[in-house]
C-alpha cells in the first residue's frame, strides 16, 4: 500500500470537519482517527467528549504537530502500522477522506474490524465521484483532470459513488448503520436535472458521503 502526498497546502491538514462530529457517539471514550493531519479533528473529541484519542498521520511534520495535541499518534504508512494498534481497544475508528488514498483500502478496513471493540463503529467520509461538478466535467465535457485537491486530487488512487460505498463495506463484513450524503452543494443545477430525470441523480448534489458501520455479528 502507498499514499504519495505530494505538496500540499497548509489548509489541507488542518480541517475541522464539524460536519462529521455528529456521527461520534457521546459515549465514546477510545477513539482512532486515521489520516488526523494536525489532529485539530481528533482534538474537538478528545476535549469534548473527555476521550482518549489516538491518531495515524502519514506525513511526519504534520504528525509532529498532531502528537503534541493527542494521546498517542504513529506516524508513517497506516499499512505498516496496523499491527502497532491494540486488539479490541476503540469505540470509534474515525477514516475522513482517507480511504481514497490508499491503493488497497479493503486490507486497511478488514484490519480495523480486530480493532474495536464489541459495540464499537467506524465512521467515514468518502468524496463522491459522482458529485454533480464532476460528473458533468466527464460526462458532458468528456474530461478526466486530476487537481491538486478536491474530488479529482491527483492523490486519490480509489473513486467512490454512493453505491460502492455500501458494497465495499458490507463485502468486508461491516454493517451499515447510516450511510448519507454530506456538504451539499447550493446550486440549483442538480436540482433541475433531477427534474428532468425524475429524481434518479439525487446523488450528485453531495460532495461526500458519511458512512457509519460496525463489524456483523
């Protein structure tokens, strides 16, 4: 497995993603979060729940950053990792727009099961390649650009739809507890196309997806 980072800007790092703490539980006191950048993410839990918090961070500076703010952080390739994590020990696996980095997520994410508790969950976020911006660059345009962030980050090795969200998580043997779209765009265009296709692109109007499961019993 291999994540090539390449130059990216300071802001990249240090998201808050405000949109995602709705899906931690209250009652979540050992919480992981893969790709913690500067650990800012980690940081609002670790405060606000009164959690123990851990972080993996691939790129060393910002993972310097992270272990001054949280419990514990590993820097390096989470893949090399993993085995360093503690068995049964999580109550929330926190993965925001990590997955898509990684050349094998299926590995990382069959791994984590181990990792959690008996009731624990992970949580993630995950770009929509379908997102309406997108899809119309390729579909109508015929484009395939890659940026330097964003849906088309030139970083992403994997794509995912609101579809192949749930049949990757359920063919590793997770559990779907909610899977919803999130940071919905205000433009009224995928509102017209839906019109026009009787709702059948209800998808294309989220940047993301947030997606809650837990190992089946």
């Amino acid at each position: 497995m291999s994540i090539d980072l390449m130059a990216k800007p300071e802001a990249y790092y240090s998201g808050d993603r405000p949109e995602m703490l709705c899906y931690i539980p209250r009652s979540a006191k050992k919480i992981l979060e893969i790709g913690c950048g500067e650990g800012n993410f980690a940081l609002h839990l670790k405060k606000d729940l009164m959690a123990e918090v851990w972080g993996v961070e691939y790129d060393s500076t910002q993972a310097a950053i992270a272990a001054k703010q949280l419990d514990r952080v590993f820097s390096g390739d989470v893949s090399g990792i993993i085995a360093d994590l503690p068995l049964s020990y999580f109550d929330v696996i926190v993965c925001n727009d990590v997955l898509e980095h990684l050349t094998d997520p299926y590995f990382l994410l069959e791994q984590l099961k181990s990792r959690l508790t008996s009731t624990g969950i992970l949580v993630s976020s995950l770009p929509n390649i379908r997102y309406f911006r997108t899809f119309f660059d390729f579909v109508l345009h015929k484009n395939w650009d890659y940026t330097d962030n964003g849906i088309m980050d030139k970083t992403h090795y994997r794509f995912f739809t609101i579809k192949s969200i749930r049949k990757m998580y359920e063919s590793l043997g997770y559990e779907v507890l909610s899977h919803e779209g999130i940071n919905a765009t205000k433009s009224i265009r995928p509102f017209l196309w839906n019109l026009i296709f009787l709702g059948s692109f209800a998808d294309i109007k989220y940047r993301q997806f947030a997606t809650v499961v837990r190992p089946r019993k």
